[in-house]
C-alpha cells in the first residue's frame, strides 16, 4: 500500500538523542477570543473561545539532522488519520540537511498548497480566506524536498492524501498527492512571485501570487484554481477559482490590516468574504497581541433557488507566546 508513515521511532530517537547537540527549544502559542457570530441578519451566538492552542518542540540530534514536534492542544491525538497521527499533531519530521543546500524532510509536515494566503497561521487569521485553503488538509505525512538559490526558494512535496469523495481510507492512501513550489524574490525582497501546484487522480490545485514587502507595508495578491474530475468532460474542470488581496501596515506597536476573497465553485456561485483587523503588540514582538476584527461572509450557493449565506463575526481577544 502506497502510505508514508510517521517515523515515531526516528522521531523518539530524535528526542533522546537531542542531549548529544544541547536542549531542545520548547514554544507554546495561545490565542484567546470573545466571538460573536450573527448569520442572515440574525444574532447566533456570542461566545469566549480558544481557537489555537500549540506546544512546539524543535531541536537538532547533529549539526545537520533536526527534528520538530508540535501539537494542538484543542484538538484530539486520538489516530483519526489513516497515518495514525491524529488531528492534534501538526509537525512531527525529522529534517536532513545536506552540504548542498538541499534540504529532506520526512514525516508530517505543512504541504505547501495555494498562495501566500495559505502560509499564514490560523493565530494570525480572521476571516475565510479562497475555498481551495478552507477545504484543504495542510498538514499530511510526506516526504519534501527544500532547496534554496541565492534568494529564492523552491520545494517538491510527495504527501499522503487526507481527501477523497468517497471517503474511501484506502482510496486516499493509495492515491498521494504530488505538487511544488517556487518563490522568487527579487530588488532585495520587495518583489516576490509565488508560483504553486499539486494534483492528485482527483483534482489538481493551481496557485500564483505576488508579495510585495515596503518596509512596513506587506502587499500580497493570490489567484488559486482548483481543478476537478469531470466524468462527463472526460478531464479536469475549473471547479474552484478564488482571488485574494491581503494588506498589512506596521506602525510602531500597531497593526491594522484588510483581506479580501471573491470566488465562485461546486458549492458556490459567488462567494465573498472580508476581515478588517487591528493588532496592537504591546512589548513590539509577537509574545502578546491584543486584536479586534470584523468579518464579513455574503454567498450565493449553486442551488435550484441560489440560496443566500450571510455572516458576520466581531473578534476581540488575544495571542501570546512564551
């Protein structure tokens, strides 16, 4: 059976054997928030949540071999997953690096699906972003190959496949997911291409996107496209197409930002979400934010009668690392 598995043991190895290369480095991250949801014009709920919850463990066994570990501790470590690692585990690879550059990396790991919009972290996000990030499983067991050319970076990932439309545990292992990813930079990281794609026997995802960093001024645009098997076609369609506009100014301790998404899929034939955010980093790092968002999702779904789907979400809360 075509299945990368965690490699426990070398990760366990890893762990024991990380007194030989000192102390691994141990990070929690928390974010704490006071939601309140309205839906079609109606009052939903208003609740205090805990949306992210990681503990991070990252250490080296030798100068060239590294591992990580990093859990969610809102999520279960039950194995929900055909891998067994569950949903509470995201990281969980050992990394070798070679005298080349190149750099392997073995066991569950990010994929590097979509645009510039699927690196963020969901500490740092407010609103629904493209339906292709919504949708997809970014944290899989693989194998992935990172490389870097002077100031641009490229990567190869063979991953198992956590989605299949049968729900078919055996379908997905045997069918992996294939994809890479190259990011340009260029007048000294202003100016930065992002280029994607992965595909499977059941959908292929196409992203491209331009980041543009002025000193405290990010700017970043994503085009995703998501491509699946039409019988009928006999070949891939444009099922899913989504475009996103990120903006983010830094001023001192503050922070405000804007993102933007308009699509059209399966599900959906508009789609459109907003966040506006404002951050306030008190000590000017990220060991402890103070945020405030509003967001905005208006949809049309693909039905007989073009049912509407409105919702709004105001967010107050905190993150904090330590």
């Amino acid at each position: 059976m075509k299945k990368i598995n965690v490699l426990m043991t070398g990760l366990t190895l890893a762990v024991s054997g990380s007194a030989v290369a000192g102390m691994p480095t141990i990070k929690t991250q928390i974010r704490g928030d006071l939601v309140r949801s309205d839906s079609d014009g109606a009052h939903e709920s208003t609740s205090l949540q805990i949306p992210y919850m990681r503990f991070d463990i990252k250490g080296k066994i030798t100068d060239d071999l590294s591992y990580r570990l990093k859990f969610r501790l809102n999520k279960t470590l039950a194995g929900e997953n055909d891998d067994g690692s569950g949903k509470g585990v995201d990281y969980a690879y050992i990394q070798k690096r070679f005298d080349n550059g190149i750099k392997v990396k073995l066991g569950k790991q990010y994929i590097n699906l979509g645009g510039y919009e699927s690196i963020f972290s969901s500490r740092d996000t407010y609103s629904q972003g493209s339906l292709t990030w919504n949708n997809a499983s970014f944290y899989r067991n693989a194998v992935g190959v990172f490389y870097n050319i002077g100031d641009h970076s490229f990567n190869a990932q063979v991953a198992n496949n956590d989605e299949d439309p049968d729900d078919n545990a055996e379908a997905r292992s045997e069918n992996l997911l294939y994809g890479a990813q190259a990011i340009f930079s260029f007048a000294d990281g202003m100016i930065n291409p992002l280029i994607s794609y992965h595909t499977d026997t059941n959908h292929d995802d196409i992203a491209v996107g331009l980041q543009i960093k002025a000193s405290t001024l990010t700017v970043e645009v994503d085009r995703v496209v998501t491509q699946h098997d039409d019988t009928d076609a006999g070949a891939k369609v444009d099922d899913d197409k989504s475009s996103t506009v990120f903006i983010k100014y830094k001023q001192g301790k503050w922070s405000p930002q804007l993102r933007y998404t308009v699509a059209n899929g399966e599900a959906y034939k508009d789609f459109d979400s907003y966040n506006v955010a404002l951050e306030y980093y008190p000590y000017g790092n990220s060991s402890l934010r103070y945020h405030v968002a509003y967001a905005k999702k208006d949809n049309t779904k693909d039905d007989a009668t073009s049912t509407k789907d409105e919702s709004k979400t105001l967010t107050v809360g905190f993150a904090m690392s330590f």
